[in-house]
C-alpha cells in the first residue's frame, strides 16, 4: 500500500472543491446539449418533413434544464407554442390534433362587414364562418422524447465519467 503525500492530498482535495463547484452546471450544461441535439434536432426534421409549418418547428426548443443535486433529478423541458393571431395555439393543435370545427370571424373588417377573408388560389376568399377539418395528432414531440429518453440518459452518463476522468488525472 501506497502512502500518499501532504501533496496529493492538498491535490485531490483542490479536485474535490472544483468538482463540488462544477457539478451541477456540467450537468446541466451537457443535458442542455444532448437535448438539442438528439430530441430537439429529430424533433424539427420529423416536423419539416411531415409538412408542419416552418414557424412551428422553429419554435421547439428546450426551454429549461434543472438538476436538483439532493434528489439526482433531472428535468428537460422541451417547448413548443406558436399563437395564430386569435390566440389559438397552432403547436399545441399539431402535437394533439383538433376536431373538425367552426371558424367564425371575431369583430367587424374594415369595410364594417363580419367576415374572414383570405386569399386562395391567388384570389381573395370570403366567409362568414364555415367548417374546417381538424388537424391529425402528429405526437412528433412525445415519440421523440419518449425514443430518445434512454439514450440521453447513457450518453450524459459517458459523458460525466469522461469528465470525471479528465479532472481527476
């Protein structure tokens, strides 16, 4: 058996402080990461690719990480909203779906008239209400995270050792 030093031990003592004091903001630095890369990434391509309008699928984003030290608990929020102007929460409705429903317009025009206009087809559309389909639930978000739950777990787990490795040698 090895006797270490007053040196070494002054050493892996100085280690120990740096590692109480990093601890929390690696982890959560690196979570951060790996959710960006591995949930939020797949998550924007299965949206784009799935037809979901690009001011939805830039708006997913991971909104908070938090690493309670005394549980060992880690929480990765994921976020997506985006409002239509009547504040209908169009990312909410893509990760869910709707039913079919009545659109009926909110107030009067400017030319006094209640109606919704838009323009199709290149020409200008008018309603004073009218059904529209619901939207499919795409559960891009849930699938990908429920995917790839296990996976960041491993790799932050490879990740911290890495670490670990380099501030202890």
């Amino acid at each position: 058996m090895i006797i270490p030093s007053v040196r070494w031990v002054k050493e892996y003592k100085n280690q120990l402080i740096r590692l109480e004091h990093l601890h929390k903001n690696f982890i959560e630095t690196k979570a951060r990461e790996l959710a960006n890369k591995m949930i939020v990434d797949p998550i924007r391509d299965e949206m784009e690719r799935m037809g979901v309008h690009r001011k939805i699928w830039e708006s997913v984003i991971v909104k908070d990480v938090v690493y309670d030290t005394r549980a060992k608990i880690l929480l990765i929020r994921i976020h997506s909203e985006y409002f239509a102007e009547n504040g209908f929460d169009v990312a909410v409705a893509r990760e869910y779906g709707t039913e079919d429903h009545m659109i009926r317009p909110k107030g009067k025009t400017n030319g006094g008239a209640d109606a919704l206009s838009w323009i199709q087809d290149g020409k200008r559309r008018f309603s004073k209400g009218h059904m529209v389909s619901g939207l499919p639930r795409l559960n891009i978000i849930r699938q990908t995270i429920e995917k790839t739950e296990f996976d960041i777990h491993e790799k932050l787990w490879e990740e911290y050792k890495k670490w670990l490795n380099d501030l202890f040698s």
